[in-house]
C-alpha cells in the first residue's frame, strides 16, 4: 500500500497529476474504494470545467488492451483506461505525484485506440 502522508492538494490539476480519489458509491463493477486516480483530461480543460477525467491505478495485473502499464513512486502500477470515469474535483483528496512521461504518452496513445472508431485492436 502506498504511502499518502506529507500530501498536498496543488490549486491547478494538471494532466498525469495522481491523487487519491474518493470515487463515491460505486455501482456493479465500478471500483469502490478510495485509491490513486490519475488525470487524463488536458489541464487547459480542468482550468474551466468543475469536473475531471480520471483514470484510476491498480497494482492488480491483468493483460488487458485497456490497462497501461507503468512506475509510479519506483512501483509497478496499471492505469485503468476501460474504467474511466469523470469527478468533481473535490474528490479529488490528496495530491501524489505525477506518471512519468512515458507512461504518460502511453495512456493517451492507448486512449485514441480506444475511441477511434477507424482502429479496431
């Protein structure tokens, strides 16, 4: 379990920023618990909008097409794309850190996949 202490909320959300995240009551297979949820929508958007788009991270592998893999804070983590989810920022708890650029690049390549209807994988 990752360690949240010493956390601070930044005023501005940025893109691949990670916080822990109370995502609300979930229903059926919504993931239900509070947990590291990285930003996906573009920071000029979070700017303007009451509202985020998240992903949430797990240390749960499964091969899927929609789960990208990466390091946070030097461990192994999966972002969570076929889980997406939009949030008001004030579930938005405590501000973590930021994905490394990579994994970053990867979620949003992974993204286009999923929603360009010219691309089936």
């Amino acid at each position: 379990m990752m360690s949240y202490s010493n956390a601070f909320r930044p005023e501005r959300v940025r893109r691949f920023s990670v916080y822990v995240t109370d995502p609300g009551n979930p229903i059926g297979c919504e993931m239900n618990k509070q947990r590291p949820y990285v930003v996906v929508s573009q920071t000029s958007m979070n700017d303007q909008l009451g509202t985020i788009i998240v992903a949430p991270m797990t240390s749960t592998k499964k091969l899927y097409t929609s789960r990208v893999f990466g390091l946070f804070q030097s461990k192994e983590i999966y972002v969570v794309l076929d889980q997406l989810m939009r949030v008001d920022r004030s579930r938005l708890l405590t501000y973590i850190g930021q994905v490394d650029t990579d994994t970053g690049r990867e979620v949003l390549r992974r993204l286009r996949v999923m929603f360009d209807d010219a691309i089936d994988v």
